[in-house]
C-alpha cells in the first residue's frame, strides 16, 4: 500500500521543503524522516509543531505524512479539509479516492478518480486506479481506462502486464505481446511483466523462451506457483523433454494438493462412520492414504476391520502400517506396546 501512496504523491516531500510557514518547521529534519520513511515519527514531529490544521500547506504535510504512515482516518480527515479549500486538486483527489479504495468504497473511489479526469484528462495515476476498481476482467470500461493509461506511459508494468492479459483473454495474442515489448525492454526481470508473457510465449509455442523466462520467476519464489510449474512441464513437453517435464509436473501435482487434503479425507471418513456407512468411510480414508501416509487413517481402517468388519487380516496389516507411519516412536512406546499387542492378539 505504501507503495502506491508513494508513487501517487511523488514530488510532495519537495513542495513541503520550499513551504514558507510561521512556526519554526525544521524542514531538513521532516525530510529525513521520509527519507527514513519513519512516518509514524514525521508525523509526530508535525504534530509538535502545527497547533492548527487550517492552513492549505500545513494540512498538506499533515495528511500526507499520516497516509504515509498508515493512519488513514487521521489522513483522511485532513485530506477532507483540503478538499473543501481546493475541490480541484488533483493530488488531494487522487489521495481521497486511493483511501476510500482501501476502505473497500470502490464507487465513491471512482468518483473521486472521475473529478480528477474532470480536470485533468490525461492524468495516468487516475486511468490507472479506475482501471483497477473494475472487477470484471472483461469490461470495457477495464479495457478504456487500461488502454489510456497504457498510452500515457507505455512503460509502466503494472498497466502493461493487465493489459496484456486482457488481449490474451481475448485471443489477441499478438497485441498482448506487443505491449509488453516496450516495458519489458526496460525492465527485463520484472515479475509482473514475466507473468504476463510466460503465457503468450507458450501459445507461440516459443518454449525455450518461455523456460528462460520460468526460470527467472523461479529463482525468486521459494514456493512455486501450480500454474508456474505446469507452464514449465508443457514447455518442456513442447521440446520432448519429456524427463525434465516429468519433473516439474510432478511438482505441480505436489502444489496442487492441499496438505489439509488428508484431514478432511479423515472427517469425511468419521462422518461415514458415525452413519454406520462402514464400506464407503473405508474408501473414503484409503483415498486420503493417496495425499498423505497419515498415521490416523491408517488407525481408523485398522479399527473398522477389526471392530465393525471382523477382518482379522487387513486389520493386522493396517496396524502394521500404522506403526511404521509413527515418527517418534521414543515419545509414544506405551502406545506402541498396546498396538504389537493387539496384533499379537488379532494372530491367535
């Protein structure tokens, strides 16, 4: 979030710098502490010295310097107060409209970034933020703000990589290529613009391109995406290499697994069970034994078969599992003896 707000108020901290006030405001010391981006104390330093908040260049520093440090009712109240002085401007606009974004206000958010076109057509920063109040992925109105903040600045990523994947959501798959030329150019290692054309090298059947490019994601994500590996084995597949693309789908399958899969196997399972639906919560718990050798379920077929089957075999066997699913046995022997013993029993 800090990061936008930086980006929409970039030059503010220079206006504050040259502002002429009657308190003894030590300008190089507010300065330091944006530098620093210790808000929460520039904050408190302003504070400390404005005892009003009605003067135009004090609320100014005010309001940013608590958006900054992510008080944004206190930013707000301020920004408002700016509002009723300068209806127009774009900067006070735009911060109205970014906080009332965070507080999930999309259409009051629009509003404010429409006022700020009403004024100023060609203000990228407002394109872009209407851009992203469009939900639907679809929309021509997406679309209009996407394209007229892509116009205003062809090398921003965030605009390019949505852009491009609106193309490619449309089958344009040239256009969503080309946008992304510029900007990539650029900035060849940015992840947002990777994303977006690790898809369209694949559809070009560019594959060694697009494992280059995979492996650039890669190498700065410690838990690969699903999606991200899949692409990767596809790539491979496109190249028949067939034995690195076994190696990446088999890590898709593995991210594509929930490591909860095997307990809701486990409750499903019990709910079987508290039915008396005996036969189905064992198939139920064995399909969980295919995510996880989870020692519990192991336990659970093993008390089916000896208590509500009497099948004195698998019951054997499925202790048997159960035991060498244990991985501390030193913190559980008196549970191991009692199981051995139940074995020894189901023998006789």
């Amino acid at each position: 979030m800090k990061q936008l707000f930086l980006l929409i108020f970039t030059g503010i901290i220079f206006q504050f710098a040259q502002a002429q006030t009657s308190e003894k405001l030590d300008q190089e010391k507010l300065l330091q502490y944006y530098e620093a981006q210790q808000y929460h104390e520039a904050v408190q330093y302003l504070q400390s010295v404005y005892k009003d908040s009605t003067d135009v260049k004090k609320l100014k520093q005010l309001a940013y310097a608590n958006l900054m440090s992510g008080r944004l009712s206190e930013a707000e109240k301020h920004y408002l107060n700016l509002y009723r002085q300068l209806p127009e401007d774009a900067g006070v606009l735009l911060a109205l409209g970014t906080i009332s974004a965070n507080y999930g206000l999309n259409a009051k958010a629009k509003a404010y970034f429409l006022a700020v076109l009403n004024t100023d057509s060609t203000n990228f920063k407002a394109y872009k933020q209407l851009a992203k109040l469009e939900n639907d992925l679809s929309s021509t109105e997406k679309m209009t703000y996407l394209l007229k903040a892509n116009h205003l600045d062809t090398l921003d990523a965030e605009v390019c990589a949505d852009l491009s994947m609106a193309y490619f959501r449309n089958n344009q798959f040239n256009k969503a290529d080309e946008i992304l030329k510029n900007a990539l150019s650029a900035d060849s290692a940015n992840l947002l613009l990777l994303n977006a054309k690790m898809p369209i090298s694949l559809t070009f059947k560019a594959y060694s391109e697009a494992i280059a490019i995979g492996k650039k994601i890669l190498a700065t994500q410690k838990v690969p995406s699903e999606q991200l590996l899949l692409q990767m084995a596809q790539s491979y597949r496109g190249l028949r290499d067939y034995k690195n693309a076994a190696v990446y789908l088999k890590q898709a399958i593995k991210e594509g697994i929930s490591t909860k899969t095997a307990s809701y196997y486990g409750l499903l399972g019990d709910t079987y069970e508290n039915m008396n639906q005996n036969k189905e919560a064992l198939e139920v718990y064995k399909r969980g034994l295919l995510f996880e050798n989870n020692g519990s379920l192991y336990y659970n077929i093993a008390l089916i078969y000896e208590n509500k089957l009497n099948d004195k075999k698998n019951a054997i066997s499925y202790y048997s599992q159960y035991l060498n699913s244990i991985k501390e046995p030193e913190k559980q022997k008196r549970h191991i003896a009692y199981i051995k013993n139940k074995i020894e029993e189901l023998k006789r």
